[in-house]
C-alpha cells in the first residue's frame, strides 16, 4: 500500500489525506513514518547536510502575495506577517455573513458563511461586498488570502500547501506548492 505504517488513513480528515497522497508518490515502496508535533516549541537546531537532503516539510501557504494588502500592513522581508492574510479573510467573512443575515446570532452566522465565500459576484474587499450584498446580490469573498471557498462543516474546500526541503547548511527553500481539495 502506499501507506504500510499507516493503518487507520480514514481517521483522518479529508484535507489530511489529500495532503498525505500529494506528497508520498503512488507505487513507491517506502515506509512512511508519520509525526505530529502537539507541543511545538520555539528552538530549532539545524540539521546535518546528510538528514537535510531526505527531509521534505509541508506548511500551509502563511505569506500573501496581494503588494496592496502587504504595503497597507507594512510588512517587509524582516517583518513578513505569517498568516495575517489568513486572519483578515476570516474576519472579513465573519462580518459579511453577519451583514449578509442581518444577524448577530454566532449560529446564523456560521451558517452564512459558506454562501459569502461562494457562488456569487466576486468581491475582493469588505467595502465591495458590503456594496454587493447591500444591493441584493450574493457574493462570493475571495480576499489577499487568496481564493477562499468554506463548505457547509467550516472547512476549506480547497488549501494551498507548501513542500520544502533543506539545503546542505540547513536553510530551507521552496520545492512547489500543491492544492489540496478539503
């Protein structure tokens, strides 16, 4: 199988196991050891140029690419904002599911989510799609986060993963990005 040391695959989410056949090739005869870190620290040590070259790690996409969003942050190469895409957009569609129900009851606006982030006119920005929403029509968010679709249980139906690897000094690089359907 692709996965020998991996008995109970359907345990996991539907996300975890698009991500775990994105990265371990079809028909490779390896044993795959799998570890998940709960208690994440902030220390790092660098590994030898031996370990480094068989070491791919996988991250979700944290940096914006949208210049107009980044400037307004002021983020720079010292100061990047991981995830700070991801938190806006989250917040933005919050807050259109709200203004799209009328509502600020948590279930009403959960529940509203999913038809904010699809299916609609698209609209990059609060004030957009407060317009959009405010003349009737359904929307569909997609912010500096990138395309964003939620499906009815809250979870992404589409994220953007990176693959990287390590140098012979340690220091980690880009392999590619993949997506993964939720």
């Amino acid at each position: 199988t692709v996965f020998p040391n991996l008995e109970r695959l359907t345990e996991f989410s539907a996300l975890a196991q698009g991500l775990l056949v994105g990265v371990v090739p079809r028909g490779d005869n390896l044993e795959l050891k799998l570890y998940f870190n709960t208690r994440a620290t902030a220390s790092a040590e660098p590994m030898g140029g031996s370990l480094a070259s068989r070491v791919t790690g996988v991250s979700p996409v944290a940096y914006s690419t949208d210049q107009e969003f980044l400037n307004t942050l002021g983020a720079s190469p010292d100061n990047p904002s991981p995830y700070a895409a991801n938190a806006f957009d989250c917040v933005n569609l919050i807050a259109l599911a709200a203004l799209a129900g009328e509502s600020t009851q948590p279930a009403t606006i959960a529940s509203l989510i999913p038809s904010v982030s699809a299916s609609g006119s698209p609209c990059s920005s609060f004030a957009g799609c407060r317009t959009e929403i405010e003349n009737g029509s359904n929307i569909n968010y997609d912010g500096p986060g990138g395309p964003l679709t939620v499906n009815s249980d809250g979870d992404l139906s589409e994220a953007e993963f990176e693959l990287f690897g390590f140098d012979g000094s340690g220091r980690d690089y880009k392999k590619r990005t993949m997506q993964v359907p939720g």
